[in-house]
C-alpha cells in the first residue's frame, strides 16, 4: 500500500508540474519557486516577457514584481526607461502566480 501511495503522489506532482510561462530561467525566491521567460521582441516593436511564482515565493504579487524588474532591467541596459503598455495577471493550477507584461522601452 506505501508503495502505491508514493507511487501516486509522484505521478501527481510531474503531471502538475508544468509551467504556465516559458521558462527560461528558473530561480528560488523566498520558499518557493520563480519561472521567467527571456524578453522577446515584438513584431510591433514591443517586448514581452512573462514570470510564474509559486505559492510559497508570493504567487502573483511576486510575478508582477519580477515581470516589471525583468522589464526595467532589460531597458536600463539600453540606457532607457521602461513604459508598460499591458499587464495580465492570472493563476495556473488555482497555486501559482503568473504575470505577463508588453512594454516599450523609452
């Protein structure tokens, strides 16, 4: 029966551990896990760019934090400000926290 049980738990856990957002960056924030993607261009000429935190690393408070910080950070290096033109927030799997951001850099 422990068999079958930890059997069954491991099955849960891989078959819930997808990530909502690209993940190209994995890191620990707090007691949890952070998700984030690269910023990628538009074809307008926009950047994207998306992060995903666990429940124990602040779920959505701290995946709009970090989208905003990613978004900062990659215009900063250009010697610009950056300007959000759309934020969405959303949850994946009723846990974690998921932030995505369209923004200019000015």
């Amino acid at each position: 029966m422990k068999i079958y049980l930890v059997s069954l738990a491991t099955l849960v856990v891989i078959l819930l551990n997808g990530c909502a957002v690209q993940n190209d960056k994995t890191k620990i924030h707090g007691l949890g896990l952070t998700y984030s993607s690269n910023v990628q261009q538009l074809s307008n000429g926009d950047y994207f760019t998306e992060v995903e935190a666990s429940l124990a690393s602040g779920r959505i408070t701290t995946a709009v934090e970090l989208a905003n910080k990613n978004a900062v950070e990659f215009c900063k290096e250009q010697n610009k400000t950056m300007e959000q033109v759309i934020s969405e927030t959303n949850s994946h799997l009723l846990v974690n926290g998921t932030a995505r951001l369209t923004f200019r850099c000015l």
